[in-house]
C-alpha cells in the first residue's frame, strides 16, 4: 500500500465483463454510496448551504456511473424544499443506459458525455461533483479533470473518492463479503490499490485546491471559488 498500483485493471472497466454482474454491481453502488462515502455529511457542509427555496441550484455529477448518487441528492433537497437541478455525466455507455433506465426523478438528467464536451458547449454550473472516480485515472487525467471541473463550476467543487490504506483493504475485505453477484469486493479492493493518499493528490493539484480527509478511508479533493476568487 505504499505505492499505488496505476496498473490494476476493476472487472467493470473491462468492455467484455459479464453484462450480468455489471448490473449488479450498479444496483449494489447505492448501498455503498450511502453507508460509506459519506455523502449525507457533505451534503450538509457543504451542498445544503448553496441552496434555495427560490432559485434552482445546478449541480454536474461527472462519472455518475449507475445514478444513485444524482438521485440520492435530489431527494435530500426536496425534503429539505430546496431547489437542486442535476446534470449526471458519464463516458461509458452501459453506466448511461443503466441511469437513463432508473426511473424518471424531477430535476435530474443523465447524459454520456465526458466534461470536456459540456466545455465545448459552454455549459457551466454551480456546483460540479464527482464520487470514486478520481482512484480510475493516471495522474495526467486527474490534472485535467480538475482543470475542466474548475471551469465548469461557477462556486464548488468536490471531488469525493478513496483513501489509500492497508486498513482500509482489510476492513473492506471481510465487510465486502455479502456482496454476492456482483464486482463490488474484488473492485473495491482494487480501487483501494489505485486510490492515492492524500500527499499525491495535494502534488496533482494546482493552486487554489485543498484536500481534506472525509469519511473513513475518504478524501475530498476541494476547490471553494467563493473562498478564493473573492
């Protein structure tokens, strides 16, 4: 766990990975996301502030994957009477076609795209997110995501993903195991592998961004305009 290991391939990467456990891994992402990402404490920090009763709050959620997340934020701030647009993105046509299947939430939309085409078409939002996609791409890629995430977001970016660890691999290791069917354990070890501590991802990002630790064997990688920009 001392270096991180950029080589290792998750099953649901591959383009030839069971179309069957695929499915299931998507449906069993909610599960996760909501006991283990921490999302539910970001929100109260840092999103739920940003909104209103009023004016609609536009949100881009880049690799949405199965959407459970986009769906997940959008009914937080209805109960909260809060106004929240979502824009769900992610390249890969089988985690789109999963999204677009879930049924229809008021306020939230999925697209395959990646961000530099909503850049191409001049899109902006308020906030631009992104959960466990970070640990997925090479350093090059992590620089560019920021870059595009920072022109895309008129106020917050949050990039939510893993904390490297040998703890982390091993709780998740005995914790993973009900999860039958599916690439959850043997992705989610892998995804430990390739995920960065927080030192490297502090060394990716330019100025202007920080990195704070989250919710167990969790960073954000966080970029306030309003904070900075003034």
């Amino acid at each position: 766990m001392r270096r991180r290991d950029s080589d290792a391939v998750e099953i649901m990467d591959l383009p030839d990975c069971d179309p069957r456990g695929l499915d299931r891994t998507y449906r069993q992402f909610a599960i996760i996301n909501r006991t283990l990402s921490g999302w539910r404490r970001l929100y109260s920090r840092e999103l739920r502030p940003l909104l209103s009763e009023e004016s609609g709050t536009t949100l881009l959620d880049i690799g949405s994957g199965g959407g459970d997340l986009a769906v997940t934020l959008s009914r937080w701030a209805e109960h909260d009477r809060l106004k929240l647009h979502i824009t769900g993105i992610d390249p890969d046509g089988r985690a789109h076609a999963f999204a677009a299947a879930r049924p229809k939430v008021p306020d939230v939309e999925f697209r395959q795209a990646h961000s530099s085409d909503l850049l191409t078409e001049g899109r902006s939002y308020d906030v631009v997110i992104s959960n466990h996609v970070l640990h997925h791409l090479q350093p090059p890629q992590v620089q560019q995501l920021l870059l595009d995430s920072e022109a895309l977001a008129r106020r917050t970016v949050l990039h939510n993903d893993l904390r490297r660890s040998a703890l982390a691999y091993a709780l998740f290791s005995v914790a993973a195991l009900p999860f039958r069917g599916s690439f959850i354990r043997a992705d989610g070890l892998t995804s430990i592998r390739r995920s960065y501590i927080p030192a490297e991802l502090a060394a990716l990002a330019p100025p202007g961004w920080n990195v704070e630790t989250h919710a167990p064997f969790h960073q954000v990688l966080v970029r306030r305009k309003g904070s900075v920009d003034g």
